[in-house]
C-alpha cells in the first residue's frame, strides 16, 4: 500500500500544475493531443522508474527532478521551490520574522553581536555589542554556522529562546531568557546627509516595508536641508515590483510610464505615475552595479528613460523577467516567467538568453558586462540601432539587457596596492584580531558616546603600528620597500605605499570599529569616504542639475515637461 500511495503522487502533482500554470479548467489545459501523449510518457517513465529500478528510490525526489529538468528547458530564472524553501522566502518578503533581534558576526567559531534592533527583544533583555552567544537551549552554539546559529535563534513570535552569552569583563557566563518577537528586515539600511545640502539613501531590497521606509528617511533628510540625494542601488537584487514603482512615484511627476510588462498569456499592463511626488523636482544620482537586479532596474531605467536622474556606476545584471508563482499540492511552488518587464523608453531589461542554456546565459553575461565595463565608449558605438532608445529630451540610452549608466565607472585596475587590499576587505581578519585586543578599553571609553567617537575617534602611532605588526605576524602581510615586489593578492604591499595611504586606511579602520561600537548605520558614513564610485558621482551634480532643470516650476529657471503617454 505504502508503494501504491507514492505511485499517484506525480501523476496527481503533473495534473493540478498544468491546471493551474495555464488558469484554465484541466479538460481545456489538456487539449492538445500532443500534451496528453508527452504527459503519459512523463507518467509512465516515472512509474517504470519507481517500480523497476535496482535500488529502492525517493518518490518525492523523482517528482521534484522532473519539475527541475523541464525548467531547464525554459528560461535560466524560472525555478522550483520547496516547501521549506518557499517558507524562509516567504519570511524574508513579508518584511518580518520571530527572532531576537540582533545583529551578529562569526569570530573564531563563536557569533558575537555586532548590536541590538531598537526595541527588539535581545535590547530588552539585555544583551550588549560584544556579547558572545555560546550555548542556545542549553545546546553548545560554538562552532555552528552563521545560518546553524540563525536557525537556533528563530522562532515562532512569543515563544522563549535560553541564550548562554560570554561578556567582556564578566567572570562567568550570564544566562538570559529572550521572548521571540516580530523583528523587521529594512530596505533602507543607510541613510544621511553627506553635505550641506547632499543627502544619501541606500535600497538593498525590494520588500512590502520598502516605501514607507523609503519616505521615512526621505523626510528626515529633507528637514535636514537635502536639495539632492544620492539613490544607492548598488548590491540590490530586486523583490517586490510595487515597492520599485512606489519609490519612483515619489520622484517623478503624474502620468509618467515607471515600466510595463507583456507576455505571450499577459496582456500588456503598464504602470504610471498617480500621484504628487515627495521630490519630483531636485537633482537626483543613482548608483547602480552588475549586482543590481529587476526591481532596481527597473527604478534605474525609469528615471534614465524621463531625464529625471543621471545613472552612475556599472552596467546592471539584467533581469527583467515577471515572475509568477503557482502553488503545488505539497506547499511547494513553481516561480515561472509569464512576462517581461520594458522600460518606459521600451527597453527589454532583461539580458538576451537561449532557452535552456544557462551556462552560456551567464558565460555571454559576464564577457558583455566586462566589455562595457571597461570599453563604454566602444561598446556604445558598436551597438546596433535597434537597441538604441530615445529618452523623454532627446538623450540615447541602450538596450541589450540591464541598464547602461550614463556615466561609467569602471574599476581602477592600477589603485595602489594598499587601497587594493583596503577595499577589497582583506584587512579585516587583521581588524578582528586588532579589535579583539582592545574591545574592552574601547567599549568603556566610546560605547555611550557615538557622535563624540566619529568627530574626536583617531588611530594613535602606537595603535597604526601595532595593527600591521599583527598583519605581518599573524596574517601573512608583507611589507616591502621594493615597489616593483608589490603583489596585493599575495599580501605584499610597498612600505611606502601604505605610509601614503594613512589615511585611507586609518579611516577604514575606524569605520570598521564604528560598525562593532554602534552598528552598519554608523560605520556607512565613514566607509563612503573611501567608496571611489561614490566620490566620483560626487562630482558629477552638475550633470544632474541640468536633468532637474526639465521638473523645475517655470517660475524657478525650469525648461518644462509635458506628460508621458507611452
């Protein structure tokens, strides 16, 4: 019986996914000679499969290996979810899980909290930045993975978790017993004013808490005298397509085109501005990268495609695929392509690809991105007609997939090897250590005292030396005073090299030690000073004034605009 139970599962699964893929009744999906005939002989090579084979098989893992394998035939973004899979999805989009609320990295097989969420449940309790958490539930934690650490932690919302935490200065492990509560996942993880009158706004997720966090920190940062912002884009995958809209809502005018979608079963629906804006007028910058995806793309596009925000940095990934999920009997899911997304301009956002081949989709992707990357000009003029689009004014922007800055910055392939390292992070197991001898010291001197740390906070002679002392003993860094023996991905670094990059060392250090002191908000700041896409995008606001002059009010210089109807 146990056999036979196993036998109807796949077929049961085939019929009520092609019933539910197609939204029509099953006799009507089913109509098709040739369906009905492919589908029996997927059927029957599953039972032959269960029945015949030398060694007893996994039902449930054939099923699911058939669903994967005619994925694969279609494009390289549809995919299947698990049950389980879907569930942890599901908990990051919906901007909230049960957890503990805090903030925590891994060093020497222990998770130490780097801080707590304001107001979450490991704030009142208790718990400190450089708490380190060794047991949960009575249950060694020491060793686990960040993710073995997360799954002791999460939980559902009101029930207790016991936490075994060793503090510095303490003489014996402390016991705290947290209630698990709703903590919130934010889109908005940065956001200050970087001058006078420049304020700065980092996205890293598309999610349903998007736009009101958005707003949030665009209100804070206008009664703070923001006349421009800085949109950052850069390492954001994408997620919640309304969220995207909503954002570029408040930037543009009403009745402007934010993208459309069509599709072979999709009617073309297209999505407009509706409604005034919070900052449809002032000069904007956007910073994206090849790690910017679908919703970000589509916010980039949108705002390049009206003239109404200069687009810095590289070119995007290019995933411009709508994605529909269709739920399976066992809680499971298909995430399958039904449309694609345009711009207002009509560019198709997403990458060109030949059905089931992915590795020539990502082999063509990453040899495109480096041509553009570091030949814009040339790949500009190479590009054919058709894939040239017209903005609202007038300027030429590209197709192709993804979204083509108008204003590249492409690595600097000869930075000096110590900025090399910096920026790359290599230096920071040698911060861990370097922390690890003063977190005491430096938890009672600066842990109440944020703003007096980032105006008065410097790296003292003693404490510059003693941190490449621990580089070169501990890490494997060389110093050298032979320039020409300079190998940054073999930790070589010319002794001068570094003395002339102080500063910018110095300051990485401190913003890493603001991360450990206060938390990423107060670290941002700082580490942006040494972000060379960002200083560059700096210098580029006369660009984006003249793209404002064409929202600016008649009365106040503006060239004016008339409404989209794309």
């Amino acid at each position: 019986m146990k056999r036979s139970t196993k036998l109807l599962i796949f077929p049961a699964v085939l019929l009520f996914a092609v019933g539910t893929l197609l939204g029509v009744q099953l006799e009507s999906a089913m109509s098709g000679t040739d369906t009905i005939e492919q589908l029996r002989k997927l059927e029957d090579a599953f039972l032959i499969v269960n029945k015949r084979y030398v060694e007893e098989v996994d039902s449930n893992k054939l099923a699911e290996g058939a669903i994967e394998g005619m994925l694969d035939e279609l494009d390289p973004h549809s995919s299947y979810i698990s049950a389980k899979e879907l569930q942890e999805l599901q908990e990051t989009y919906r901007g909230s899980f049960g957890g503990i609320g805090i903030w925590y990295e891994m060093v020497d097989d222990t998770a130490r909290v780097i801080t707590t969420i304001e107001g979450g449940p490991s704030e009142e309790a208790g718990l400190r930045a450089g708490d380190r958490i060794t047991e949960v539930n009575d249950t060694t934690a020491v060793g686990l993975s960040s993710t073995g650490v997360q799954k002791r932690l999460k939980g559902p919302i009101g029930t207790e978790v016991e936490v075994t935490i060793q503090r510095l200065g303490a003489p014996n492990p402390l016991e705290v017993t947290i209630t698990r509560g709703k903590i919130p996942l934010y889109s908005v993880t940065g956001g200050y004013m970087i001058d006078d009158v420049t304020g700065y706004i980092r996205v890293t997720r598309f999610a349903k808490t998007t736009h009101r966090e958005f707003m949030n920190k665009l209100d804070t940062l206008r009664t703070q005298g923001m006349e421009r912002l800085v949109l950052d884009l850069r390492d954001n995958p994408g997620g919640v397509m309304e969220a995207a809209v909503q954002m570029v809502d408040e930037l543009l005018d009403d009745g402007r085109t934010i993208v459309y979608m069509n599709g072979r079963t999709v009617e073309k629906q297209t999505f407009r501005s509706g409604r005034p804006g919070a900052f449809e007028t002032n000069p904007i910058v956007v910073l994206v990268n090849a790690r910017s995806a679908s919703a970000s793309e589509i916010v980039a596009g949108a705002l390049q495609d009206h003239d109404r925000a200069l687009v810095v940095g590289q070119r995007t990934f290019g995933k411009g695929l709508v994605q529909n999920q269709f739920p399976l009997p066992d809680g499971s899911m298909l995430q399958m392509t039904t449309a694609r997304y345009y711009t207002p301009a009509g560019r198709l956002i997403q990458t060109p690809y030949e059905n089931g081949d992915q590795k020539s989709y990502y082999e063509d992707k990453f040899a495109d991105y480096r041509e553009t990357l570091f030949h814009p000009r040339d790949y500009k003029e190479s590009v054919p007609d058709s894939l040239k689009y017209t903005t609202d004014h007038g300027r030429t922007v590209f197709g192709g997939g993804g979204i083509m800055p108008d204003y590249v910055i492409p690595p600097d392939t000869a930075m000096a090897p110590t900025l090399q390292v910096t920026l790359s992070g290599a230096l920071m197991p040698v911060f861990r250590d370097w922390f690890a001898q003063h977190e005491q010291e430096w938890r009672a001197t600066w842990s109440d005292r944020e703003q007096a740390f980032l105006d008065d906070f410097t790296v003292s002679q003693a404490q510059w030396d003693e941190f490449w002392q621990l580089a070169q003993t501990k890490h494997d860094f060389t110093l050298t005073d032979d320039p020409d023996a300079a190998d940054p991905d073999d930790g070589v670094l010319p002794r001068p090299d570094v003395a002339t990059h102080r500063a910018n060392v110095e300051l990485y250090l401190k913003a890493a030690l603001a991360r450990q002191l206060y938390g990423s908000s107060a670290a941002l700041p700082i580490f942006n000073q040494i972000d060379p896409t960002l200083q560059e995008a700096l210098t580029l606001w006369n660009r984006a004034a003249e793209l404002a002059e064409y929202y600016a009010p008649a009365e106040q210089g503006g060239i004016g605009s008339s409404s989209d109807s794309r």
